[in-house]
C-alpha cells in the first residue's frame, strides 16, 4: 500500500496552529455576491464556465447552483505548485474539450496569488479563439510578486500574503474539504 504524505494527525496539528481568516458564513457571503455580480454582467452571454483544477472544484461547486441563466462547465488542469507550498512552472494536464472559438469564457479558480496560473489560462482561452475572457477567484492574495496589471474581474475575499488552505485550496494536496479559509504556522510553510 501506497503511504500518504501526510497522516491524519499531522493534518490536524497543522489546522490546529493555523490562524483562522475567513469562516463559513464569510465564505458563503462572498460565493453569493460573485454570483449576483457574474449574473449582472454574463447573463445572456451564453459562456463556456472553465474550472481550474484541482482547486476550483469546490468554489465552482458552489457557484453554479447560484448561476442562473445558459453556460456550459467544462475545466482546466493547468497546475505549477504540485502540492508544495512554492509555485514552479505552469504544467499543462488537461486542456478544455469545448471548443473556445467565438465564446465568452469565465474561468474559475479558487485562489490568485502570483497570478502565473491564471494568466497563463487566459492567454491559452485567447489562443482558442475566446471572443470575451472573464476571471473568477474567491479568495485574492495581493502581494509584490503578482503578475503587472493582473486582477480577477470577480473576487470574494482577501486573505494576507501566506500560505492559506480550505474552501478548495489546498495544503500538501489536503485540507481542501475544510470548510473556512485558514493561513498556515509559518513552521508549516516551506
Ligand atoms: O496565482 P498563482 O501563484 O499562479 O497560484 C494560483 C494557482 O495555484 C493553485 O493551483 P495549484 O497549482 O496548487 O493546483 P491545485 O489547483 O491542484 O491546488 C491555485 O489553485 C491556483 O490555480
């Protein structure tokens, strides 16, 4: 049997020392004002809704029921942390199935940090042909390493420049099913 990277009781002592940052109830408060927003501006466009694997599956999750006009979901597995805690290059797994040519695209992902990973992803949906590219984050990390001039159209939450989990981000590949946004120990970074 494969060994996990991490046990159950190293998980829980890093939850443990986290420092909580936003709770459940922020959350859902902030999924609900993207949604009304993503409503105000796309309803009508009829847009290819593209999730950012693997951390978009529980903001995208979330959102959709709350979506109510025509889009189609299909995702992207563009990756460059490879659970670490440092980003490296952005590696390609999957590329969207829907054709992108002549459609208004909203990519959803769950965190922009450095901004490589989203700005790579929209330059590959403007390669496909996008006619409009709009981006989607529920939590951004401002700092001084970010992309020039890169910002999420929609966002929900600010977290400080740490390394945070839950709400679909994760730590080492875990902790994306907690349900709050938490900053880890610094002796847990790295
Ligand atoms: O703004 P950046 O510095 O580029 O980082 C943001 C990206 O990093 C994470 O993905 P990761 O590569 O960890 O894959 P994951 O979705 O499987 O967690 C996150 O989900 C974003 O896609």
């Amino acid at each position: 049997m494969q060994t996990p990277v991490l046990t159950a009781e190293q998980l829980d002592a890093v939850l443990a020392r986290a420092e909580p940052l936003h709770d459940a109830s922020a959350i859902e408060h902030a999924l609900e004002r993207m949604a009304a927003a993503i409503e105000e501006r796309l309803a009508g466009s009829n847009p290819v809704v593209l999730g950012v694997m693997t951390g978009a599956i529980v903001p995208l999750g979330r959102l959709l029921p709350q979506l109510g006009f025509a889009l189609e979901v299909d995702y992207i597995h563009a990756t460059r942390y490879h659970g670490s805690t440092v980003g490296r290059d952005l590696v390609w797994l999957a590329r969207p199935q829907t054709p992108l040519r002549g459609r208004t695209v909203l990519v959803v992902d769950d965190i922009l940090d450095e901004g490589h990973t989203l700005a790579g992803i929209v330059q590959e949906c403007r390669d496909e042909g996008a006619e409009a590219v709009f981006t989607a984050v529920l939590v951004d990390k401002p700092n001084v390493r970010r992309v020039p001039g890169l910002a999420a159209d929609f966002s929900g939450l600010e977290v400080p420049d740490r390394y945070v989990f839950g709400a679909g981000m994760d730590y080492r590949g875990y902790l994306r099913n907690v349900d709050g946004i938490y900053a880890a120990h610094r002796d847990d970074e790295g």
